[in-house]
C-alpha cells in the first residue's frame, strides 16, 4: 500500500474567500431532521429498490460531536443493500485531523487487510473530510468517496460552528488570515477515485458552497433540496443517491442521473 504526500499545486485555498455562515433562522430549522427520517421509515420499500452492488467494504464516519449511533439508520440500510459495512469505531468525533490520522489510517488499513478489497469511504460532515484525508494519503484502499455537507474550505466563516470546533478540537484556526498554503487545502482537490459531495442550500450548520467539488471526469456534486444538515444522513434522496454511487462497478465513473422514486428532490447540479 502507498501513502501519498500532500499535493499543494493547485490549491483552492483562495476559492472559498468571503464565505458566510448560514443564517441563524436556517440554524434553528435544523429540527426538521426529525421529519426527514420519520419519511425515509415510510419510505422504506421504495428506498429497498435502490440499485444493489457487490458487496464491497464501505467505511461510514460520523460528523463532529457525534459517535456511531448518529450513522445506525444509513449503516443499516447499506446492510440490507448487501454492502459489508463498518462504523469507525472509535467513539465520539472530537476533530482533530492532526490528532485522528493515525486512527484514521489504522482503522482503514484494518478493513482494507482483512477483507482483501478497496473500501469505499462515506463520510457525513466532518467525517467527509476524513474521508477525503483517507483517499488522498491512502489512494490504493480506497474504492470511492462519498461526502454528505462536508465543508472543505478553511474559512471559519463558512460554519456556525467554527468557534465551537477550534475550541473542543484543538485545532485551528483553519484560516490564519494569510491565506498561506496549508496541508489541508489537499482535501478539496482531484483524487484518483471517484468521489462524490452530496449537500443541500438550506443547510444550517455549514456553507453550502464550502461543500461544492470542482467537477471533473470522476467527480460530482449532487444537491438535495431541502436537506437539513443533521438530516442528511437519514435522507430518503440522500440514502438513494449513496446507494447509487456505490453501485457503480469499481474503477467505473457515471454522472448520478437524478431520477428515480426522489428525483424531484434533488437540484440541477453544477
């Protein structure tokens, strides 16, 4: 297995300059999650017709302040798609990049070893970005990535959270105000497998555009109208869409159609 260094050509670190939190009324419609995974229950027989794979490893990684539990409901549904999925195991996300890459790496090498496969990475909110970290230090275990409302820009501006994140994760500021080339910067650029960032506009937590992808031949943004950012991971068109994306055959890259029992539901993309 190799381990690639960070790539700094190209950075997009000036790309996301001038960003702004969401609102604070789209923050305190964050409730609505409740109703997203009451319909995605209802939903079930339509969401069991999404298209199957091959069984292939997926590593599911929790957002920030959040454990495995948060991720039961779209873990269990990959499950029951024949996916061999696994949690990270290793409690609560704190953050830290800096302080987890070593767990990180050790848990994907793990799942990597002992199942013989590539693993694809789905990663919701901060757990995107590990997953992207995964993908570009460890490309030759990983299968795909898939990123739900996952900010890859610096800016502390481009969350509600950001003080709250630097403060318990002991990491930060991401942006020093110079605009400086940094290691994390890597983590919005191309990688060598297909990667996919699922998002929504009204997400109250962090900047819709810090989640935008620059789009290439192996690479797409996928917006869901209307998805609250703590509901994304109990999304019915959102756990359509994952299951799509991990059905593609390995090494293989089609756009997401948007269609389907929720194609009304997601944006025109960009």
């Amino acid at each position: 297995m190799t381990t690639a260094s960070w790539n700094f050509a190209g950075s997009t670190a000036g790309n996301h300059r001038g960003l702004r939190p969401p609102s604070k009324l789209l923050w305190l419609a964050e409730y609505r999650a409740l109703w997203e995974a009451g319909f995605a229950l209802t939903a079930a027989p339509l969401l069991l017709g999404a298209p199957r794979g091959d069984g292939h490893p997926v590593l599911v990684l929790p957002g920030f302040l959040v454990s495995d539990i948060s991720t039961t409901m779209l873990r269990t549904y990959l499950k029951l798609l024949g996916y061999d999925v696994y949690g990270w195991e290793l409690g609560r996300n704190y953050g830290g990049i800096a302080r987890m890459r070593g767990k990180l790496r050790d848990r994907l090498t793990e799942i990597h070893e002992n199942t013989g496969k590539k693993v694809s990475i789905l990663g919701w909110s901060l757990g995107g970005v590990y997953a992207r970290y995964l993908a570009l230090g460890m490309p030759d275990a990983v299968r795909s990535v898939i990123t739900l409302g996952s900010p890859f820009s610096r800016n502390p501006n481009a969350s509600n959270i950001s003080d709250i994140y630097e403060f318990v994760s002991g990491e930060g500021p991401w942006d020093n105000g110079q605009q400086l080339p940094h290691e994390y910067d890597a983590i919005a650029q191309d990688l060598s497998m297909p990667s996919t960032s699922i998002w929504s506009k009204v997400d109250g937590i962090v900047s819709w555009r810090s989640s935008v992808l620059k789009p290439n031949a192996r690479t797409e943004n996928i917006e869901v109208i209307g998805a609250s950012h703590v509901g994304l991971g109990v999304s019915a068109p959102v756990m359509w869409a994952v299951a799509d994306r991990l059905a593609q055959p390995d090494g293989a890259f089609t756009p997401f159609a948007r269609g389907g029992p929720f194609g009304i539901a997601y944006g025109a993309g960009r």
